[in-house]
C-alpha cells in the first residue's frame, strides 16, 4: 500500500505541477482559449497567478517532506489543502458549465482522499 500512495501522490504532484507551471507562466489570454480555461476570462491575473503558485507549492509539498524526511506530516496537510482547492475548482467549472471537468477534478479530488486517509491512518510515515 505505501507504494500505491507513493504512485498516488506522484500523479497528484503531476498535476499541480503542470496546472500551477500553466497558471503562472501562461498568459491570460491562452489561458481563456484553452479547454476549461473558460473561468479565466473572468478571473483576475493576480488571482490566476496566485492558484498556479499555489499549484507550485502542491507538487513541492506532495512530495519533499516525505523524500527529504523532513516534516513528512506536510504531506497528508497538503493533500488536504488540495481537496479544498478542487472544492474551489468543481465549484468554479459548475458555474461556467464546464461539466466534464468536474469529472476530472472528482478524480483528483478522489485520490487526494486516499493520500490523507492513507498517510494520517495506516500508512503513515
């Protein structure tokens, strides 16, 4: 099971890696284009920079602390930070109809249940 949460966990930091790259360093306007960027369009760019640092600071938090052995709690706290901001992102797709990524942030939001049952319960560092 510690290898299946480890796998878990790399995914999860996967995709805060590339969300929180795209979110940062993409302009607005590409953003806006691209699917399930339709909420940016409305969203202001400090906002957007914001999510995508925070994104950064996901992928690093998923997956240091416990490579480093330093603080590897962080791990199962990050993972629950992340099923907050999914909450933040089903919501937002709700609103702008964007219905088969809701599915895709279940998925995530999912997996990060794991990481935080797993890593706080019986698979904890």
């Amino acid at each position: 099971m510690n290898v299946t949460l480890w796998i878990v966990t790399g995914l999860l930091a996967t995709v805060a890696l590339a969300g929180g790259i795209s979110k940062t360093f993409v302009p607005k306007d590409k953003l806006a284009a691209a699917p399930g960027g339709g909420w940016t369009a409305t969203a202001a760019v400090p906002f957007i920079k914001a999510l995508g640092t925070l994104e950064l600071l996901a992928a690093l938090g998923l997956i240091l602390p416990a490579a480093l052995d330093i603080a590897p709690v962080m791990v199962p706290i990050t993972a629950a930070c992340w099923i907050l901001l999914m909450v933040g992102a089903i919501t937002t797709h709700l609103r702008h109809n964007e219905a088969k990524f809701i599915a895709v942030n279940l998925v995530y939001l999912a997996l990060a249940v794991v990481v935080v049952w797993g890593r706080f319960g019986p698979y904890s560092f």
